[in-house]
C-alpha cells in the first residue's frame, strides 16, 4: 500500500493512500460473500441467492458503499501503522465518499485522502531570563480585629432605648409602605409592590436599602411616624421603578441598642474552638498570613506563566481543544453539584453546544500552559523522584484515612502537583520577579475567603422577606 504524507495547520498529518487493484477486488468479493449469507429473498434459500440476483436486489451501489466502508477504515489504519504516526482522537476522510462511490471499481487501484491529528510540534523561544511584575499581597494586622468585631456584633444583646431619638448603629423594629412619586401634577402616589414590611427589625448602618431610606429613620423616635424621601437607583432589578424617587410611610414602633459582648477568654470559646482570646487572635494571624504569602506566590507563578506562553508556538489539534472543552465542562458541572444546583436543567442538548463553544478559549488557554510548563520540564530535564509522590501521597491517605480514595488517581494528581510546583521553584529562580503593591496591576475581582471560615459556629443571620424586596437595592 502506498501512503504519502503532508504537514497541515492545526497539528494533522494529511495523508494520500492508494489501495492496490488486488485488494479492492478481495474487498469487494468479500462483501458480496457476506451479504449473500445475510440476504433473505422470496424464492431462495438463506445463502444460496445467486450473485447476479443479489446485485440487482441490493444495487451495485450500495455494495460499493460497503466496500469503500472496509477498505477506507483498513486503509488508515493500516496508513498510521505503516508512516508510524502517533495519532490521537479520530481519523477523518478528506475525500468526498459520494466521489469515491463513482470513482471505485473493484479491481482497480483506490486512491483517497484522510487526515489524523498529532501532538503539537512544541517551540519556547525562551522560559530562562523571563522580567516580569507580580502583586505582592501584604498581611493585614486589621483583618484580625474585623473579624473579632463582625463577631461580637453578630453576637449583640438588643437592649430597648428610652429618652433618645434613633442614631446610626440602633436596631429598629418599623412599619413601612412605599409609594412612586408621581410625575405630574395631581396624580395619585402609586404604592409600589413589594415595598412594605410590618414588624421589620433592621440596623441603621449606612449603605443599606436605597438612597435616604436609612438617614430618613436616624432621628425618629418610637411611636413617630414620618415620610421619607428616597431614590431607587438606576440599576434596580425591577425596571419600571428604577432611578425614580419615592416616598415612605415609616413608623418606628422599637428602638433598641447593641451591648456588645466582652471581649474575652468567655468570647473565643463561644465562637471558636480556642480556650482562649489568645489562642485565637494567634490563630487568626497565622491564617492571614499565610494567606497572604499564598496569594503572592500565586501572583508570581500567574505573572511567569502568563508571560511564558508568550513565547510559546503550539499549533494546538482540534482533539487536544475538545478533550479539554469536555475537561472545563465536567469541572464546572461538579463544581455546580457541590453547590447543590440541578446540572441536568443547565447542560440540555440545547445548551451544551453554547457552553462548549463559551469554554473554548479557556481550553485553548489551559492547554498552553500545561504545554509551556510541560516544555520547561522537558528541556531542562525536571522530574519528581518516586519517593516523594510516595511519601505525599502516604501522608494524604493518612490525613483522608477511612474515605472512599482512588490510591492511583491521587498518586497521578500528587506528581503533577509536584513536578508543577518544581517547574515554577526553577522558573523563579531563573527569572527576575518585581513585586509591586497589591492592585497596582489590576482590580482584584476574586472573592476573598471569608475571614470567619475559621470560626466554627455560622452566625450570619438569615434575610426576612421584606430583606429581599427592599434590601437588595443597597448601593454599591
């Protein structure tokens, strides 16, 4: 069998293959065989149906289509083979089948073109010497006493206020009803749906509910009954009122006050698993600090990669970007399970084709750096000795001892971790990193982790209704 290969974009090897006369003729004798086996006619035995019957029964056409079926499938299997080409994902016909079925005469030489993708030649036009700039995340002493203070106020005992007008930091218990301002003269205010609560406990802090709605209470004392002026803001979820004034009705009908709790040894038991205040506080700095030095590392390992694929040249296959699309996909429908949301009602075979498509980019972006890393590696000949997977791992089944683990998928994410983290140390060392302050280089858009994830009991308090319908215009 003869083969002729060709380079083409995208990392697939173009190849031409010719079928000999003899072959095509076994193909095709042989398909006949196995349809006269198969074929059960009216007025001949299973078998025994002679050939000229057959073929004008069956068509020539349609066992040509068989032949050319076998012989194509045989043929670049037998091409990859033969050119010793490390194929990956499937092979695709280049020629037209419709052609092929006309063109094909059994007997005769059968020439046709296919295609298979291969891995990406990789070139880095340089990974040593790299100047980049990196954000340096600072520890931040004050996160330590926020936290404590978000604590203690969660933790507040209300205590009812006499002889005083409402200020900033009260709790009041209120009665509201929200109309439109009309826009003309003498029409009648418009009571807006939704935007009223009886009984409704909030704090006065600044920035909750919409414009003038809480500096509008500040002065009132219970029993008084006021309108309010206020402004929805012009980003308001419900359209027909959004950036138009209103009015309230308000009575404050509770005024109360917070006693905060004692900053203690008595505090840090009954928010945390700390004897003491101590403990805690020592506790807390850790955690920040590390923290902290986290991020930063990160910020450096971002800022050598994102400049690292600059240099790379990767003519990425068209298997490698739909492998990793279908990567990107299952981790966010796992991520979206952890969440408790219903994966089946988001991925339809309506959206899916949508969802691969928005996940390209970041395929295509994945697939670089592991290449770029990859290379790294390879040209500086960087490995992880068995005994370190062996040991991590070991420690890991240890810390996840009596959980359902696959020893040998841990293993192969323990090495990767490794043999990544020993790229980037050589990385590091072989570049010039300038750290500037934290959101100098851009906006810092990740969620922070929550300060209070180390404290075991959840205090945040739940939102009541009218929270939802009149809160969730706080400004930004």
């Amino acid at each position: 069998m003869k083969v002729t290969q060709e380079k083409l974009p995208a990392s697939q090897i173009g190849l031409e293959i010719e079928i000999p006369a003899d072959k095509s003729q076994q193909s095709y004798e042989q398909v006949i065989q196995n349809f006269t086996r198969a074929a059960n006619i009216p007025g001949f035995r299973k078998g025994k149906v002679p050939r000229q019957i057959l073929l004008q029964r069956l068509g020539t056409t349609r066992i040509k289509a068989a032949a050319l079926e076998e012989l194509i499938q045989s043929g670049i299997t037998e091409a990859i083979k033969q050119a010793e080409i490390e194929a990956i994902g499937q092979p695709q016909l280049r020629s037209s089948f419709e052609d092929l079925i006309g063109a094909f005469e059994p007997g005769k030489p059968l020439t046709f073109s296919a295609a298979v993708d291969v891995l990406p030649e990789i070139e880095l036009k340089q990974y040593s010497g790299l100047q980049v700039k990196a954000e340096e995340v600072k520890y931040d002493p004050e996160r330590v006493e926020k936290v404590l203070e978000e604590n203690r106020q969660e933790r507040a005992t209300l205590i009812p206020v006499e002889g005083r007008a409402a200020q900033m930091g009260d709790v009041v218990i209120i009665d509201f009803k929200g109309y439109l301002i009309p826009e003309a003269e003498g029409e009648e205010p418009q009571e807006i749906e939704g935007a009223s609560a009886t009984d409704f406990e909030t704090e006065l802090s600044p920035g909750r509910f919409i414009e003038g709605f809480i500096d509008g209470i500040v002065g009132m004392s219970p029993g008084e009954t006021k309108e309010i002026s206020a402004q929805f803001p012009e980003g308001y979820p419900q359209q027909e009122i959004a950036g138009k004034p209103a009015k309230f009705t308000v009575t404050v009908k509770e005024l109360k006050e917070k006693e905060l709790p004692e900053l203690n040894d008595d505090f840090a038991q009954e928010i945390s698993e700390f004897e003491t205040l101590a403990e805690l506080r020592s506790t807390l700095e850790t955690r920040f600090r590390e923290e902290a030095e986290k991020k930063t590392k990160t910020n450096k390992q971002q800022a050598l990669l994102d400049d690292l694929i600059e240099h790379l040249e990767a003519d990425l296959p068209e298997t490698m970007i739909e492998q990793e699309v279908d990567s990107v996909l299952t981790q966010t429908a796992m991520q979206l399970q952890r969440q408790g949301i219903d994966v089946k009602k988001l991925f339809t075979k309506d959206t899916v084709p949508q969802l691969r498509q928005r996940s390209r980019p970041e395929a295509i972006d994945r697939l670089k750096r592991s290449l770029a890393l990859q290379e790294v590696a390879k040209k500086e000949s960087i490995e992880i000795e068995p005994a370190a997977v062996e040991a991590r791992v070991k420690e890991l089944m240890a810390e996840y001892s009596g959980q359902d683990i696959d020893r040998e998928r841990l293993k192969e994410v323990v090495q990767e971790e490794l043999l990544t983290d020993k790229i980037f140390a050589w990385l590091e060392e072989h570049s010039a990193i300038e750290l500037v302050p934290e959101g100098s280089l851009q906006d810092d858009e990740e969620d922070e982790i929550d300060d209070a994830e180390i404290i075991e009991e959840s205090t945040q308090p739940e939102a009541s209704e009218a929270t939802i319908t009149v809160e969730a215009t706080e400004t930004e």
